[in-house]
C-alpha cells in the first residue's frame, strides 16, 4: 500500500451526520474489497477473540433490553446509528461479513432501517459497535437492579479490549 493510501485511510472520516458519507462510505468498503482477508491468518485469531467476547455478552444484554426497550417511549435506534463507521468496517472485514444493505437515502434521524417490532432485525456482531455499548439510564438502572453491574462491566471491558487490540492490529498489518 502506498503511503497515500494509507494516510488516507488513516484519516477517513466516516461520520453519519457528515454530507460526505456516503462517497466515503463506498471508497473504504472497495478498499477492504481489494484485501483478502484470508492472506492475514493472524487477523482471524483476533476477530475470533472479538466473537467470542461479543457472543457471550449478548445473551446477558438482551435478558435486560427485552425488559426494558418494549415499553421504552423514546427509542433510541436511529438511522444515523446504523451506519458504520471506520472501525465497524474494519471488524465486518476481519469476521467476514457481508454488509447489509444500507438505505443511504433515509433521513439518517428517523427510525432506522433495521427496527422492528421485536427489536433489531441484524444479529449483534453486524450492528455498528455504538449500537452495544450504548446503556440509556433505564437500561442501567434495570441492569443494576438484577445484576451486579460490575459482571457486566468486567465482559464490556474484554469486548472493548478485544476490538481494540483487533482494529490497533489490522491497522499495523495492513501499512506493511
Ligand atoms: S436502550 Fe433505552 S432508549 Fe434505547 S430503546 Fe432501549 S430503553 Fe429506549
Ligand atoms: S440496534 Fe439495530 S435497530 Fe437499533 S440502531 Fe442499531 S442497527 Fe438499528
């Protein structure tokens, strides 16, 4: 890669509420395009990491939203938080996803695409990272109430550590 290229990619700005959106959107998705993720075994020891982490804290936070959000009054799930950023684009590369498709014309603060009445329709690893580690007041309070808040602050730690270290290692592999 040349170093163009990846100070570009370094400096990409995949922000929802910016006009540009869109046609960044589409430059980092056939950047990923053009990179086998099969050429980079160590990739796919981290990503593995992130699953797990992410697959065993997934039970636990829906046990609490699907006591709280049905009877929520102000949904929170907009459109704008649908949309990846960098560094969701970078996971669904290293776990081997194929992006949904996104309404890029839907007014990004209406309700998003992928709301339904029973909740999100994409399973938990394809949701943009703010879409987990987003707790509204009621959704903490319900969490403290039936849990020790610290277990589930102890898995958010290791999901939050685990991307990280994936992301922080993609990023250094991909500049050779
Ligand atoms: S997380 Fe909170 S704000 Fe969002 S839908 Fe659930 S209860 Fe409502
Ligand atoms: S959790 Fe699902 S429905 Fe809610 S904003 Fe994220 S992708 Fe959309």
């Amino acid at each position: 890669m040349s170093e163009a290229e990846f100070n570009w990619f370094l400096d990409i700005d995949l922000d929802p509420e910016l006009n540009s959106y869109q046609d960044n959107f589409n430059k980092l998705v056939s950047f990923f395009k053009r990179l086998k993720v099969s050429n980079y075994p160590e990739v796919k020891k981290f990503a593995q990491n992130y699953k797990l982490q992410m697959l065993s804290l997934d039970p636990i936070i829906e046990s609490f939203t699907s006591k709280v959000c049905p009877y929520c009054g102000t949904v929170c799930c907009r459109q704008k938080f649908a949309l990846p950023n960098r560094e969701d684009i970078i996971l669904f590369w290293a776990l081997g996803f194929k992006l949904p498709r996104y309404d890029l014309k839907r007014d990004i603060n209406s309700s998003c695409q992928f709301l339904s009445y029973t909740g999100c329709n994409l399973p938990r690893l394809c949701r943009p990272f703010r879409c987990t580690w987003y707790f509204c007041e009621a959704l903490w309070l319900q969490i403290e109430i039936n849990s020790p808040s610290y277990n589930i602050e102890k898995g958010l730690k290791r999901l939050r550590n685990a991307r990280d270290n994936l992301i922080e290692y993609i990023i250094k592999t991909i500049a050779v």
